[in-house]
C-alpha cells in the first residue's frame, strides 16, 4: 500500500473494494451446494439401494416403529407364511382383487409379495394400491417379481 505523505484517506466504499473475498465466499457457498446436491443424488440413487440391500442395513425406521408400535417382532419368513396364509383365505373385493395392507409385512419388499403371490397363482397389482397391495388373477399393471 502506498504511504500517504498528507494524511489524506481514500473513500473505500464497497464498489472501490477488492471483490476477491466476496468471489471466494460465492465459489466455496457454489461448491458446497453443488456437492451436497451430488450427494443426494448418488445416496437416493437405484445403485446405492440395492448396495445397501446387499449390505443387509438394519430396518428402516419405519419398520422398527411399526414392530415397536404393534408388538410383531417377526421374522422375514414368518412373515412371508402370514402372507401366503392371507392370499389363502381373504376374500376378493368386488374387482376380484385380495386386499392386504403392507404395513403389515415391514420386511418384505413389494417384489418379493409378487414373487409368493406368483407362486400361489395370482399376480401383484403396481398401480392405483393406496398403501395396500392388490393381488389378483389378472391385473392392469404387474409389479415384477424377483
């Protein structure tokens, strides 16, 4: 900085400031977001699910929540059995569509219900469920199965 042999100051309004600092600040803020957004991406991502499957994570918490809540602590496949025993036995609504609500089943997927389901005979209904999974002879739309 040069020296000031008459003690005069020059105005420093912001417009005669460096605008380095401020561009750092934006760049860093502009990095940040931009890498919290790929991180979200690649986290939400198919590929990153299907690792955390083949992990075995834990239960989401949701399902621990409904074990918790309704005192059902079961297993996968006493489960996938309560489920074959309910396409047994419940009745066809008046579509010819058995009802049965998927809470009730936190641990298994929609796939893996179309897969017992196709192996009694009867196909996953994919659309129109409203928290509940439709299981029919013909369907509009299937769910695919393992």
């Amino acid at each position: 900085m040069p020296r000031n042999p008459e003690g005069k100051l020059a105005p420093q309004t912001p417009g005669q400031t460096e605008a380095t600092p401020y561009l750092i600040g934006a760049a860093a803020f502009t990095l940040a977001a931009l890498g919290a957004v790929g991180w979200m991406t690649w986290r939400g991502s198919d590929a990153a699910r299907r690792r955390d499957a083949e992990k075995g994570k834990k239960p989401s918490g949701v399902r621990r929540a409904y074990k918790v809540v309704t005192g059902d602590h079961g297993t996968e496949e006493e489960q996938e059995a309560k489920l074959r025993e309910a396409l047994r036995t419940h009745p066809t609504d008046r579509r010819g569509y058995i009802k049965v609500p998927s809470e009730a089943y936190p641990d298994l997927s929609q796939q893996r219900a179309a897969r017992i389901a196709w192996e009694m005979g009867l196909r996953a209904e994919a659309a129109g469920n409203r928290g509940s999974w439709r299981f029919g002879e013909t369907v509009m739309e299937e769910v695919p199965h393992e």
